[in-house]
C-alpha cells in the first residue's frame, strides 16, 4: 500500500522523478526501516526518511552497463549498429567473445533456477544476437533503460512490418503476432563482460523459440521508413508520448493470449485518441475515425462500434471470444492509422491535447466551415465586448 501512496517528484520541478519500480520499492524499504529504528516514529519521521533516501538516490553517480539477449530472426549485415542519446544497440549473428562466457553462465543458471521450457533455450542458437550499452545509477535502472530503447526499436520495426498486412485466415488462436521479438532471457554485464548481478531477467510468457524468415525481405523498405520515422520523432512536440505509444504497441502485439493483446491494443486506441475520464464512451470511435474518408467512415464506425462492445463484454462480464484474434488484428489496423497520424501530424501540434480537439472537430467540410464562422463570430463579439469594457474601466478610472 506505501508504494502506491507515494509519488517520487523533483522537489523544484515537481516533475515525476524517473526510478524504476524496483528502485522506488528499496527506497521505501530503506525508508521505512530507518524510521522504525528512529525513537519518534511518526508519519512526519517517515516522510522525511523517503525524501532522504529519495535524494539519496537521485544523487547517485551513474554505472556503465551492457545488457545482452538475442531477436527472433537471422542476424544480416544491414542490421549493425544503432546510436542514440543514452544508449547504443548492436545486432549481430553473434555476441563478442568478452560477454558470449557470461551469457552462457547466465543462461545455465536460468535453466537450473526456472526449469520448464527453459531446459531447451540457447541463447543465439537460432535469432541474432542483441546488447544495449547503458548508464544506470543501479542495475535495476539500467536493465529498464535497456529494454525501453530496444522496445522502441522493435516497435518502430513491427510497425513498420505489420503496416499494410491486413490480417491472416485463419485468424490466429495465440499470439505473438510481432515479427520481431526480444528474446525471453535479458543478463546484465559490466563493460568488461562479467555478469553484474546474480540474477536475470526472463520472460515469464514464454513459451518456445519463433524465428522470423520474413524481416530480411522486407528490411530494404522498413530501413528507410525507419529514417523517416527517426525523423519525425525529433520533431514531435510530445515526442515522449509517441515513443511510448511505439513500445505499448509493440508490447501488446508480443503477448500469446490475444484477448489480453486486444484490451492493451484497446487502451492503446483511448490513449492516441485522448480519451479522458469525462469524455462519452463513443467519443474513441469518432476520433479514431476522423481520418478516414467519408465513403469509408461509416463503415469503420459499424467495426469499431463492434470492437467497442465485445471490449466491454470481455472486461465486465469475461466474455471471451475465439475470434479474439480476428479481433485483435482489426484493431491493430486502426492503432496503427492512429501512430500514423500522430507520427505524421503532431509537428503540428503543441500537445496530445490538442491533437484530441482536432480529431474532435466535424467531419463535412461544410460543417467546418459553419464551425469556423461560428468561432469568428463569437472572437468578433468577446473582442466588442473586451473593447466595451475597457471604455468602463477607463470611465470608471475618470480618465
């Protein structure tokens, strides 16, 4: 309950602080465990041991880390190095020789420790082999800021994939429909290769390899969106947002169970329509189909109507479908007109906001014409007014 009752923020900014999940659970435990020993415990002792080790940890220098796992295709040489801000990806067929040890150590101590489907994983048997060089003031910290860049690059490049491709017949019975994804076992390792903890992270969904034979083909195509898409990351105004909403996507599009991938895609849509609490429970489909042609719109109105219904059905009263597949890949179609969209046009605009109250506008284009005039009218009549009540307060002023 104490981790769900304390907000970490800047104490100047008051902007949430970014510390991992584990990190903000030790610092309570710290906390906690400082104030129980103090001799005046109270809620005031407790805040004031938070906000130390809060500090604490704010202040503490940043480690150089290496996080290594493997993706589900053939490594080819068009895929080698990534650089970014905060981190740097290698793809290649193979790790290099001062981690390739490491790794085989942590992978033996995950087949011993977890068992099951575990016993036959290799680690690059099969996939290319991925690790991400990164900066963390823990371990925790530093896996997290690996996963969130390697995340978004599988988001970018499953976006890119899936872009186009309707769906499949028959419609899937399990997932994961991505193309691309991150191996079930991720190990931490110093810059010099050795493991950095005595533990490692794993994908408790997982359920065997699946190697991808279809990325390289396209690879030409989605190497050159992906420039565009860089691009058009830089100069989105709520460019945080967008990139989450590229992980989110990605994430959903890896779990097996579809129905759970359909509620993600679900709270995906609500997010890059943004929908808040106040809104109408209609208002996602009228957003999500303002883009769309008018001979079009009813049509994906019908369909998003449907998706809408079979949501509330499954998470009010759980009733599933075996169609939770069918479903899933039409709703991917308009999570990704949704990316699309803000991807393209939110240079455009200031804010995700501001993009809802654009998708809310009318649809006709005479019905935004009679929407501008009405507006224009209305500035007209505020700046009469503004001007009539200047003249008062001048008068009242007596000057």
């Amino acid at each position: 309950m104490l981790e769900t009752g304390v907000e970490f923020r800047d104490p100047l900014s008051q902007e949430p602080l970014s510390i991992s999940d584990t990190d903000r659970s030790m610092i309570l435990y710290r906390a906690l465990e400082a104030a129980l020993k103090s001799k005046d415990y109270s809620q005031s002792v407790l805040i004031r041991e938070i906000n130390e080790a809060t500090r604490d940890f704010v202040r503490s220098p940043e480690s150089k880390y290496v996080v290594a796992t493997d993706l589900s295709f053939n490594h080819f040489e068009d895929i080698s190095r990534i650089e970014n801000p905060g981190y740097r990806l290698y793809v290649r067929r193979r790790l290099p020789r001062h981690l390739a040890g490491a790794r085989e150590e942590a992978t033996q101590r995950t087949r011993r420790s977890i068992g099951g489907v575990y016993l036959a994983y290799t680690s690059f048997q099969q996939g290319a082999a991925a690790w991400i060089h990164v900066r963390g003031r823990s371990p925790h910290e530093a896996m997290d800021r690996a996963v969130e860049a390697l995340d978004l690059r599988r988001g970018i490049w499953n976006y890119l994939f899936n872009t186009g491709i309707v769906a499949t017949y028959p419609p899937p019975l399990r997932g994961p429909i991505n193309e691309v994804l991150g191996g079930p076992l991720y190990s931490l390792h110093r810059e010099d290769g050795a493991l950095a903890v005595g533990f490692d992270w794993i994908d408790p969904a997982y359920t065997g390899s699946q190697l991808s034979h279809k990325l390289q083909e396209k690879w030409p195509r989605i190497l050159e969106e992906e420039k565009k898409v860089n691009v058009l990351l830089k100069r989105s105004p709520y460019r945080s947002t967008v990139e989450d909403a590229l992980r989110r996507y990605c994430r959903a599009l890896d779990l097996v169970d579809l129905s759970r991938a359909f509620l993600e895609l679900w709270g995906l849509l609500e997010t890059l329509t943004g929908i808040s609490p106040q809104d109408r429970h209609d208002t996602v489909v009228k957003r999500a189909t303002f883009m769309w042609a008018e001979a079009e719109r009813k049509t994906h109105e019908q369909v998003l109507h449907h998706l809408r219904r079979y949501r509330n059905s499954y998470v009010h009263a759980g009733e599933g479908s075996d169609r939770a597949g069918a479903y899933a890949h039409q709703l991917r179609l308009y999570v990704e007109k949704m990316l699309y969209f803000h991807l393209q046009y939110s240079r455009y605009l200031s804010s995700m906001n501001r993009a809802a109250r654009f998708l809310s506008l009318p649809f006709d284009a005479r019905d935004l014409q009679n929407f501008i005039e009405e507006r224009e009218r209305e500035a007209r009549k505020a700046t009469e007014a503004a001007h009539l009540a200047r003249e008062g307060l001048r008068l009242r002023k007596g000057e």
